[in-house]
C-alpha cells in the first residue's frame, strides 16, 4: 500500500503546515523543529512503518519514539492524518487536551514521554530488547535532533544497542544545524555523526532528509541489516519550505503570527490538500508469553543476620522463577547490589547495564512499555546519575518500573562519601506518584520486593550494605502506606521513627532508655513514601516529643517527610547526616553523626529536657 | 631529571606493594584496580608532569585527576613517593585520616573528589580550559578506567575537549579488561576506545600499559600535539605482577590477606627497594590575574515586571564586567536563562556546553579549581540530568560553584513537565552544604546573584520564567539565612512562608483575606537554605498556624524545610505539586494544582477553622 513519492512530499508539506498552524494557534511551541523533519516523519508514518492506526498498543506492529519531544505538533498532525487520533489539532497545548507541548502519554500512541533531551534511544532499545526477548516482531524507531546528540546518554544508548545487537532499532537524527540559542556543535557536518556512530558499533546511512526518495532507501537498507542496529543520519533545514524561517537563527521555539504572517508561510508550503488512508499492518503475532504472579515466601530466622541487599537478590531471583514477565538490570553492581541472583535464576532475563545508569533506566523504561517488570538495581548513590530519567519516566506513568539502590547512607562505611548515598530519599520523594519504601530487616525486604513488583508506577526500594538483624515473621505483611510500631506501652514519653539501618539503633536505644526508666515508643517506617501518617500523629499525640532518625541528609528525607505530617501535634528532632561524611568504620560513622544507639538516646532526652 | 627505564618499572613495582599492603591493612580497598595502572602511574609522576612535590597549589604545573578513583592507594602512594605527602600510607580508610577510600580534597594533592566513574575528565576540561583562559603552560592528566568509558558523560567530556581544542589535556585509559562484577563490555578490544577517542577528534595513541617506554613516548606525543587533546589508550592486567590476581575475575574491590598471602603477591613483585627524588619542575608563572570584587548595583522600579531569571543574567554581566574571575556555562539555553548577557558583556568568559549537562557542571568544578568564580545555568529540570556531578562537586568543597536553574515549576505554562523543574529544591537542599536561593523579583534576583559570588561552596538559585513585579528597593540586602516579612500585624492569624512566584500569590491572598477581616503575615523565604529558623518560630508562636506554599514537590522543598524548624510551635499546610502536571497557561496551573492566591487563602482559612 506504499504511497508514490511524490504524495509523501506532499504529506511532508501537509504535516509542516499543521506544525504552522497549531503552534500559531497555541501561541507557543517550535513549529521550526517540527519542519527539519518533515519528510522523515512522512515516510516513517506513511511508508515505513507497519502500524494498526486503530491500535496505539503496538503489539505486533513497529512503534515510534520522538526522542525531539519538542517536535511533538508533527507527531500529533501525523498521528491524526494517520487516522489514529481524533482530537482536534487546534487544542495543543491547552488544558485537558491530551496533545501537550511535548509528548506524553495522555496520548495513548506515546509511549514514554520526551522533552527532556537526549533519552529516546534508550527507552526505544529497552523496547527493541524486549521485544526480542518475546521473540515479537515490530521494529522501533527513534527520531532525534542533533542539539541532543551532545547527551552523553545518548551514546550509552548507542553502545548498548550495538552491544546487544539490536537490529530491530533504528535512530533517525535531524541534523538541522540549529539549536536553541544558536547553532548546533557541528552543524551540517553530518560525518561527525556518521563516524560516531559507526564507532559505537552501528552501520549508519548518510541522506538528504528532505529527499523522501533517499529516505525510504534508507530506511528499507536499515530494515535489512541484521546484527547491529541502524541510524540514518539526515541532513536537514530547520524551518524547511519557507523562506522566512529556513536554516535562520532566531526561530527556535518561536512560533509564526496569525494571520498574514502565517497564511504567508502556509502559501509558501504550495499543494497540502493531500490525504492518505492507512490500511493497518501488523506483523504475525508473538507467541503468548506465559503468565505468573509475583509471590514469594520469606525463610529467615528470628534474628539472623542478613542484609537487605541480599534479601533483596534472593526476593528478585524467587520472583523470576514464579513471574516470567520479571527482568533484572544493573550497573555492573549485581555482585553488591545481589540482583547476580536472578541472573542465576534466569539469565536470559538479566540485563547487564555495565556503568552507564542513565541508560540502564531508559532501557528499563522500555522494557516496561513492552509489559516487563523491571527492577534496575546499583549502588543508591549512583542512581543520582539518572535523575533526569527518572523524573521522565515518571511523566511515562509505567505500568512497572522497580529501582533498587543498595549502599545506602554512611554505614557503608570506608569506601568513603562518593559511594554514600545520603540524597537518594528526598530524590525519590519528589518525583510525583512514586512509591520509597525501606527495609530494615531480610524479611521486610523480601516483602517489599514483593509489594514493588504488584505496585504500579515508580517504586524505589532503599537497601543498605551492613548485615541486620532479622525483626519479623516471616508472615509479616508490610502494606504500602503503613508502618510497624515495634516497641510502645502506654507510658511512652517520646517516639522514635526509624527506618532502615537506624530501626535497629532506635531498638539499642529504646533498651538503653528502659533501663533508665524511660519508656519511648518505636516507629519502623518501612513505607515512606506513601506515609503512615495516621500512626504518626496517633503517636505524637501520645508521647510528648518525637525524634527521627535516618541514615541520609536531614533534608528531604524521613524527618521531615515526618515533622510535615505531626506538626501541630509535638515537637520534632530530626537526627541524620548534616556533615559531609569521611572514610571510617560504619559504627565509627553512625557515631560521628549522630544517628547511633546512643546519639538517639541523648536526642529523646534532650527534646524531654532530662 | 628524568628516571631510567628500569627505574620508573621498579617504581612502578613499588606502587603495587604499597597498594597491596596497605588494603591488606585497612581491611578493604581495590588493590588490583591499582596494579592495572602502575607503571602509568610511575611514569606520569616520577617523569612525565611537571610539579613542585611541595606545592600541591597546581599553579605553574601540571596537575592529575584520578578519574578511576577507587584506585586511591596507588595516588597516595605515589604522592608519598614523590615526598608530595608525609602521611602514614598505613592510614589508608581510616577515620580523620586525608588517605580516605575515594580520594577527596582532604588531601591538598586532590583538586576534585573522584569515586563515581566517568567524571574525572570534564573536571580535567575545565581545569585546561581554565588554564588556557589565564595564560597558564601547565597540563592536565586524567586517568580512568575501561570500565566508566561506558559513561556517556566521558563523551559529553570528550567532545568538549576536541571542540574547544584543550591540547593541554590528556587523558590514560587503562583498559584492564575486569570490571566490578565480570569483563567490561570491550575487555581487551583496545581498538574500540581508540576509535571512538577518534571520532570524538582526539588524537590516540594505543599502547602496552605495563611498558614503561611505550607510555613515555605516548606522553612525549601527547605533549607535542596541538589543536587537540590525545589519548593514551593503554592495554594493561588487573592485579598485574602477581600470579594469582592478575587478569583474574573474582578480585575487584577485594583485598589479599595480610600474613602468607601478602607475603606471598609481594615476594612476586620482586625488588621494591627503589627510591626516587624528585626535584620541582615547574613552568614560567603565569600572567597575574588582576582581581575584582562582585559587587553590583540594581537599577528597578517598584512594581516594574522583571523576570528572575532576566535579573540573573542583567547581574551575572554586571559581575563580569567588575570581577574577572567570574565566568559563565549554559547548556544551550543562553537565550532564557539569560546566561547569553555575559556574553555580550565577556564573550572570552562564556563557555557553551551544550546540551550535556553533565559536562558542563564537572567544567565548571575544573574552573573554580582554577580559581574562577563559575555560574552554570540551564533550565532548573535539566539539572536533574547532573545530580551525580553536583554531589561529587560538593565532596570537592570548590571555593566557588554557582548553580542557576531557570524556569521552575508549573508557571512555566504550555511546555508541559518535562520542562517543569518540581524536584530542584529538594535535589539541592539535599546536598551537603550547599546554599539554596530563590529570589521573587528583581532585586532580590540581582542581590542574591551578587550573593552567590561571594559565598564559598555549591550555590543554588532558581529562578522563574514568567515576569514578576519588583517588591523591593535597590538597596535592599538579602543576607544569607534570613527573610523577608512582608505583611505583618500584631492581629495576624497565619503566617503565609512563600518563596519566589508565589511570595505574590501570598501577597495577593493577604490582601483578599484582609479584606475579610483576616490578618495574615507573609514571610519571603528567598534564602531556603541555610533557613531563617529564628523568624519562623517567631511567625509560628506568634500565629495560631503556618501555611506555606511553593511551586515545587510538597516533598523535600520548602513546606518540609519550614514544618522541621517549626513542628511543635504550630501546625503546618504545605501547599505544592502533588499531581503530575499538565500543559496549559501559568494562571491554569497555579489554580489546578492550588498554589494561587484563591487556594492559599482557602488553606489560611481551613487551618484557622473559617
């Protein structure tokens, strides 16, 4: 059903004039950006791809990333030529409309939302990956800009691709030379991409981009390379077609006038009374993948001593051999972080991410678009690197996507402040809609692997490096949004909130107070996200103070996350790292900072002034 | 002066044993990451770099960046050897000792703290950069390993250094083949990394990285390149010279055993004994830099609109114009973060960077070890993409690093959320030590960038897209850890805590409910780190209850900051974003996710019972 060329230009033209249009309409937007890649979009819609207009879920079919999410008028005006949305054009950017200033996927044909530069290619291997590992079909494209291509994510995108012999992936780069606030860092010198990503292990097509001749060539060059995956590097104008906004500075999210400015622009585009009717093509259909639900039975003893990293491997490896749509990735920490377990369970569902976490989490990201579970695992503090990504995929809304830090805060120990993490709390409780949650002991940590894996969205699982005693049953059940008050009598004079490592330095305390004849309650705030606040302001009102305790800075983590919920009710202390932390032996550090056995002590008699 | 062959090779023997033994006695450590790169080592100190063994202040010389900086022990090593340090090596991890796990400036030979990968050669950048701006001969060494080449930021790096020609810049691959947790993704494919270098316009040179000729000559072609950086791709064996550790998987990060075993790897290194002293070699001193104070003069009118960040950038090129040591980095927002205003006024001290975010703040580290005053701009939700250099940076303790991160919050409108930054001040409060700001018009904008310049450390500023009204004086001061009280009677009821657009939105709502007969104070909380405990309290006691509003998560900004320092005097309502946000106008969103003038009122009359 492949359209002649010459209606492909022609629809190249009809996109450029939507792009025109709505922007002018909406007031903001780039309709310049939307131009360069015209006729890429064109043919990729109209020519290229196999998709189900009627069907946005993508199953047997290719699919599309806007790694430009700038550029999102032309996918909406694709999209609704295409016939696969019915929304109206004219409401972009408004409020309500699922047609946003950049793509997300209020629009159900985006998958991962884009706007933030420089991580398309990686959400679109993680669906390349996946979909090879369910043995389906539909190929994946990813269109970007060569502003972006200066993101380093970019080429762990590209390095992962190669290595994993994605020939199911293709990147399509608009070099239009121009960026935002000028002009791109190599311009129009399209070898500069073509030698990089050759060197990154890809084969690579040089092209016109506005020749929907010499793209199509590419396209079907790219479709029959096998073994590595495949980038069509497009020299493209910005602006392309009319003559008041091609290749000129000063047009970067700038949008053309109503009126004669833009029926100037619209004339200029010539014939775009074009329309195509897309019949669907799909690919024969991937075997069904088995089903399995996420359950698992904790075997600890009272009071063995077992990290929760471990827990953590152990959880995830009981997990794959019960849930085949469970996958694991790492940062080459699976050996720290346990999660070498499931790569022991099932290899061919460990995905190793090597040192390159930005990309680990895209990828994770695409695998959650394909219907995987995905738990991405490092060191906490190394997750810092893919803040970005994790603040997009939050805007993804992913079914699944698990992350696991391990290392947590200063009872690492000597390694030393770079591999502490003490910001990893408030990182994760910022970002809209996810899920934080803290064991303390083996036990609860296999149960919140458990929780995570039935919990849709983000949900960060906070692990720590020493060995822990083992506080509960293994029956417990730890719901989301509650908390486990492990000590309380009705004399209680003041209340710990612990979690994690400080849970069992709030225990040593609560003993030593005892034995001064000081009763304080203890609070395990396993779920911190969502709070217990119920149980918290139950408490404050009981007892005359509370005091907090985290391995993690005093900002934005349990204590305040706490005085937010119980101000009003009792005064807050809040113990934690304020210090920029040094080498030492953990209890040397938990010491030094205050968040030791007897730091909690001295901190609940002093806020009871004794 | 130069060392024989077979001496640098002894040396390079000796480096081994010093980092075999001194693991061995602290217990942990990677000593195998360091016997990879002895002879590198060897050679770079003991004839390649030209330093003053007494001074560690790099001026004049040239200077050494341990990327792979779990390879510590072979730096303090050598700096003990060099007679650069006198510290006990046998201190290796030990609390207060400078020799910590990971190097951090603690000891005065470390110009930035190293430890997560893949970061060392942007601060190296910067540093040669920094050196071409003022004049200055001396090079700059950055060592990795293979493993974080996997980090896209080494490319962002890489790049950097070729577009901008920093021939003074070189940097050693020690491609040892083992990973942390299995082989790194090229292992001894060599050819792969010097490709790459290639594409990314460095020139290479592939060598053996235990002959101690081939890395002379390498370095010697290093110093004799110019227009571009060079690379030194050397193929080298963890744990080599020791039998049972070389080139064997299962030894990373893991120490031998004192007793027999050590004996036993250092019997195998053969002779130890070499000594080597070292005479300072230095360069012709650089030009003297003529100083400066940042001192600056606003110039608005009461009720004039003014964008934050258009104060930001009118101040950021007053500064420039009266203090040669600031400089400016953008990541190709010039145009809204008004960054572009220094260049206009010192095109010579503004650094494009792109869009690679984390290139651009390890640069800017590089420049302030170089004794500038770096400002580093982009949108505030782009910072994200760099919170793992911007807490390494802070373990660097810089003497200056100003952040500013624009277009905050959902009252940037249309663009939608991914362009929102809503986690920046929990990101950053998060952060050791560092000062968080965030100015409501002009002058406080103006005034806190002045601010900024002075105050030591990682600095924070966030600014706002759309334009505000002035609310203060020219001459207005804004010390750091105080704020603002704006409205304030000795009837009020509430207290109001806002920070930058919605201190109007405050405003607005204290008019509205003064107009209902309700007095509220309203407090500017522009300093929102180090926080104005004192004035809060009082606000607290005075008033029967706290509403604090800002446009930002409610987790980790300024509502927490503000519940911690109260909780106990005074109940707290945070108003902030607690749902994703969508695209639509500044006014839309404020009211949707209640931070406008209606909702703050609302909430003030809510937590009074009205």
């Amino acid at each position: 059903m492949s359209a002649d060329l010459a209606t492909l230009a022609r629809m190249a033209q009809k996109l450029r004039r939507h792009s025109l249009e709505t922007t002018a309409e909406a007031g903001s937007g780039h309709p310049t950006s939307c131009m360069s890649c015209a006729e890429i979009v064109s043919v990729l819609f109209f020519d290229e791809m196999r998709f189900d207009p009627k069907d946005p879920s993508g199953r047997d079919q290719d699919v599309f990333v806007l790694s430009k999410g700038h550029a999102a008028p032309i996918l909406w005006a694709a999209l609704k030529e295409a016939g696969a949305i019915d929304d109206d054009l004219m409401s972009l950017r408004r409020l309500g409309s699922p047609l946003e200033g950049h793509p997300t996927p209020t629009c159900p044909w985006v998958r991962v939302a884009t706007g933030s530069l420089g991580q398309g290619v990686s959400a679109a291997a993680g669906m390349a990956l996946g979909r090879r590992l369910d043995g389906s079909r539909g190929r994946v494209y990813a269109l970007l800009g060569d502003g972006e291509a200066a993101e380093g994510a970019v080429w762990e995108a590209a390095q992962f691709a190669s290595f994993n012999r994605l020939d199911n992936l293709c990147a399509v780069l608009d070099a239009n030379r121009l960026g935002q606030s000028g002009p791109t860092m190599y311009q129009h010198d399209t070898a500069v991409y073509a030698d990089r990503f050759r060197a990154f292990g890809w084969d690579v097509a040089v092209v016109d981009g506005h020749d929907v001749a010499a793209l199509r060539a590419a396209f079907a060059k790219a479709r029959a390379t096998s073994g590595r995956p495949f980038a069509v590097v497009a020299r493209t104008l910005k602006g392309k077609g009319v003559s008041f906004l091609e290749n000129k500075e000063g047009w970067h999210g700038k949008t053309v006038k109503k009126g004669e400015e833009l029926a100037k622009a619209v004339g200029e585009l010539g014939d775009t009374g074009v329309t195509l009717s897309l019949e669907a093509r799909r690919y024969e259909p991937a075997p069904a993948r088995p089903g399995g639900e996420p359950v698992l039975d904790p075997d600890y003893r009272l009071g063995q001593e077992v990290a929760t990293r471990e827990a953590y491997g152990t959880a995830l490896a009981k997990l794959a051999r019960v849930c085949p749509d469970v996958v694991a990735l790492d940062g080459d920490t699976k050996n720290s972080t346990f999660s070498e377990r499931l790569k022991e369970a099932a290899p061919e569902r460990f995905v190793e991410g090597y040192i390159a976490e930005q990309n680990m989490i895209g990828v994770a990201l695409g695998l959650s678009t394909e219907g995987k579970i995905p738990f991405a695992s490092t060191f906490a503090c190394f997750l810092t690197r893919a803040y970005d990504f994790i603040r997009m995929a939050s805007y993804s809304r992913p079914s699944h996507l698990v992350l696991c830090g391990s290392h947590a805060g200063v009872s690492i120990g000597e390694d030393g402040p770079s591999q502490m993490a003490l910001e990893d709390l408030a990182m994760m409780r910022a970002i809209a809609g996810a899920t934080v949650l803290y064991p303390s002991d083996a036990v609860s940590g296999e149960r919140l692997v458990e929780q995570a894996a039935r919990t849709a969205g983000i949900v960060y699982i906070r692990t720590s490096r020493p060995k822990t005693k083992v506080l509960y049953a293994n029956e417990e059940y730890f719901p989301l949004g509650q908390s486990k008050t492990l000590r309380a009598s009705a004399g209680d004079r003041a209340t710990i909130v612990a979690a994690g490592v400080t849970v069992h330095e709030a225990l040593a305390a609560h003993e030593a107070l005892a034995k001064q004849g000081l009763a304080v309650r203890v609070i395990d705030l396993y779920s911190v996200k969502p709070i217990d606040a119920e149980t918290l302001r139950k408490a404050a009102s009981d007892t005359k103070a509370i005091v907090t305790v985290e391995d993690h800075s005093v900002c934005g983590g349990i204590g305040e996350a706490v005085a937010a919920v119980v101000a009003g009710f009792a005064p807050v202390t809040t113990l934690g790292i304020r210090e920029m932390p040094r080498s030492g032996t953990p209890r040397e550090l938990l010491a030094a900072h205050g968040i030791d056995a007897a730091a909690i002590a001295a901190a609940v008699r002093r806020a009871l002034g004794r």
